[in-house]
C-alpha cells in the first residue's frame, strides 16, 4: 500500500484531463465489433486502468490495438468463434465486463473474465435471464486465497427481441445495444433486433452516450417509446477517426477547486458534450460560482468576498462526483443535500458511507436519511487537516482527500493512493503542476 501527504497549497493554472472513460469504452467496443480501422483520438498518456482492461476485453474478442503517442488504432477482427474459452482480464473495470459479455454472447464465443474481488462482489445479475433464454449459461467462481474471481459465459444471441432491467446499471443496456447492433440471424446474415429495457433506467445521460457513439459509427436505431430500441444491423464501415473527449467526471474534481478558493482552468473539454457529469458546472454556478471561458479551458471561480450558497443536487444521473460535490457543498454555511445517492454503496468502496466519514474528519457533518438515499451536509465549517486517511481502494476518495488538503488547515495523510490508476494515473502530476505540495 503506498502512501502521500498532500499539504496545503492554493491549487491554481491549466490542466488537461485524460479522456472520458465511458467514451473510451463505447468507442473501443464499436471499433473492435466494425469491419474497418478506425483511430479514437485524445488518448493522452499513460493509459488508466480502465481503458487497459477495454482493450484487453476487444483484443480477446479479435481485434488489434496498436497504441500510439495520443491514439489507438482498432482493427476489428472477423466474427470466427474458437471452441477454446478465451481469457479476458478485466481488472477491476466493471463497464468493461458488463459491456463485453453481450459482444462475445453475439460472436458466440465462449469466455472467462478474470477480476478483482471488488469487482466479483458489484451487483453483475442483469444479463443471467437474457442469457438462460438462449440456452447459454453463466458461472461465477469465488477466488481463492485471495486470488482473482472468474466469470465464465458460454452461449449465442441471435438477432431477436431481448429485455434487460436499466434498474442495476445503465452499462449493462449500453453493452447490449451496442452488442446488438452487430447481432445475425440463423442463417448468419446481419439482421435487426429490438431491445426493451425494464424499471427505472439510471444514468440515462450514460445510456445517451452510448446510442450517440452509435451514431458516430453509423448504427441506427429508433426509440419508439422510452426505453424500447429497435436496432438496425451495420451496414457502413467505421469512420476514420473518433475524437474522445476529455471526463467531465475528472473535471468535476478541479472544477470543485473553485469552490476552495483555487482556480484551476481545464482545457479539453467540451461543453456541448453528452456526458452528464457536465452538471457540475451547474452546481457549482448555483452555488454562487462564475464560469469563465478563455483560450479553450474553462474554470469556475469564486468571486471576492462572495458567500457560498447551499443547494439540493439530484445525483440520480450523476453518482460519480457525488463526493466531490459534497466536499464543495461543504463550504457553504447551511444545509446543502444530494439526493439519489444509495448506488454510491456499490462502487469500489461503499462510497456514501467513506464521504460522510471522510468529511466528519475535515469537520463537516453529513448525515443519510431516506433508506440511505438523501446525504444531508452541513456546511460552513473551516476544512480540517492534519490528519491520516484510508482510500479504501477507491480512485475518487484519493481525488477528494487530495482537493481537500489543499484548502485545510493541515496536511492529509492518505494510504493506499495505488488506487488512483484506475481512472487518472497522471493525478499526483497534475496536483504538482497546479501548484499542489505532495510528500
């Protein structure tokens, strides 16, 4: 376990962040599953955990990666099944396996995901019906001393109408979308297929970037009623190039900044992106923060002498910077509240719980209410330091304790930072560069 202490230190200039991961993913996937090559653009170096375990996941499926200085060249690989059960190691990327289990169910190719025990323990049950109906099967294997777990899938889904509950995850009905839109009937000719997904669909903002990448790629579909698709096969090759953009997710982080008295401007994002996480900015403005826009990155500051003003965020759609969120609720006097929250429980740590701890350390109170849906902050408080903290093997509480140091009172102690790979590798440099103190 490695351990950094970031101290205080006005966090202030330019930074990129690295590409979207939930992009990078849906475009990895539909280049693998093309009939032409086709480079995704904005692949700054080095590569998050995440993205490695896509590639892995395509490369096992067939394709080719070639990794270049700020691309990746996919070329797809014919749909020839082996009889052999390919290796696929996914690390602890759950969009990777819940979005590759229905491209090898279409190739028909048998299949054994490898994975962290965090991973193996995240609700993975969605496709278990939709796979028993085509008379496949599906088997999950504990690890042993504390070795990796296995998900073993076998079967073939053919074109058709399928159902998937969007309750669990919208990553699950992102993976079969794009899985069917490259299905073939029994005679082994492309060929449409309907999807309806059932319950609530969370984060439907991620589920509209996976039918927007479908378009890039020239997939069509029609949504008749919400949630129900009807797929049109591939009929045109890949385009040549896919930009990805910079992760709202990751901006969110730097963006909170201001809410800490830095100023940070980020500098490959898009604006007009899909990506939900985008919301920050919104919350942040509501919350008596400017937006200023120059020379291609744009920043949220506090202006002189303004008071922070509590809010209330619906997180339904964006989990993700629920925590960060929380941290710049946390310098507005009053009772801000996040609702939506009770998925936090199920990422890399029991994510709820570790922000209202984590910000009892910096002496803000956050309580849950509503069957552990509603997290209540009260804030106003001045940010405490000078103390030590687990990451709990979870990228975004290194991301958080990190922000938080630089506006405390004392330095942070946080154990287990290895956890950042999984999403920005290049954090602790970008900290530095911003003027961040890190020992």
């Amino acid at each position: 376990m490695s351990t950094l202490t970031f101290h205080p230190s006005r966090l202030h200039g330019t930074a990129a962040v690295p590409p979207a991961k939930s992009q990078a993913h849906r475009a990895l996937l539909l280049a693998a599953l093309g009939v032409t090559p086709c480079r995704l653009i904005g692949f700054a170096q080095p590569l998050c955990d995440d993205v490695q375990a896509m590639i892995a996941g395509v490369r096992a499926l067939g394709a080719t990666v070639e990794i270049r200085q700020d691309s990746l060249l996919v070329t797809p690989a014919p749909a020839s099944p082996t009889a052999d059960m390919v290796p696929c190691h996914v690390h602890a990327c759950a969009a990777a396996l819940r979005m590759l289990i229905p491209a090898f169910l279409v190739r028909g190719q048998r299949v054994r995901f490898t994975m962290e025990e965090a991973l193996f323990r995240r609700p993975q049950t969605a496709y278990d019906h939709l796979i028993a109906s085509v008379g496949g099967s599906i088997c999950r294997i504990p690890g042993e001393n504390g070795g990796y777990c296995s998900i073993e899938v076998e079967g073939r889904l053919p074109a058709g109408s399928y159902q998937i509950d969007g309750s669990q995850s919208s990553q699950f009905a992102s993976g079969l979308l794009i899985a069917l839109s490259h299905c073939r009937d029994d005679k082994g000719q492309p060929a449409p297929a309907e999807v309806q997904i059932t319950g609530q669909i969370v984060s439907r903002p991620y589920l509209d970037m996976t039918l927007h990448q479908m378009q890039n790629f020239g997939l069509q579909y029609e949504e008749s009623a919400p949630g129900r698709f009807t797929l049109q096969p591939r009929r045109a090759p890949s385009p040549d190039t896919v930009m990805v953009e910079g992760d709202w997710s990751q901006a969110a982080v730097l963006m909170c900044v201001g809410a800490l008295g830095g100023n940070v401007r980020v500098s490959n994002l898009s604006e007009t992106s899909v990506q939900g996480d985008k919301a920050c900015m919104d919350v942040l403005s509501r919350m008596g923060l400017v937006k200023q826009a120059a020379d291609g990155a744009l920043s949220m500051v506090c202006p002189a002498q303004t008071q922070l003003m509590p809010v209330t965020v619906d997180c339904s759609d964006i989990p993700d910077i629920a925590p960060i969120l929380a941290l710049a609720l946390s310098r507005a006097p009053g009772e801000s509240v996040l609702t939506g929250v009770h998925r936090l429980t199920i990422k890399e740590s029991d994510r709820l719980k570790a922000t209202v701890e984590t910000l009892a350390q910096l002496g803000t109170r956050a309580t849950v209410e509503d069957n552990g849906d509603v997290l209540h902050i009260f804030g106003g408080s001045p940010l405490r330091g000078s103390f030590e903290a687990d990451a709990r093997g979870d990228h975004r509480l290194v991301m958080l304790l990190a922000a938080a140091a630089s506006a405390a009172d004392g330095p942070i102690t946080v154990h287990g930072v290895e956890a950042i790979t999984k999403s920005w590798p290049g954090f602790f440099d970008t900290i530095q560069q911003l003027g961040g103190i890190i020992s």
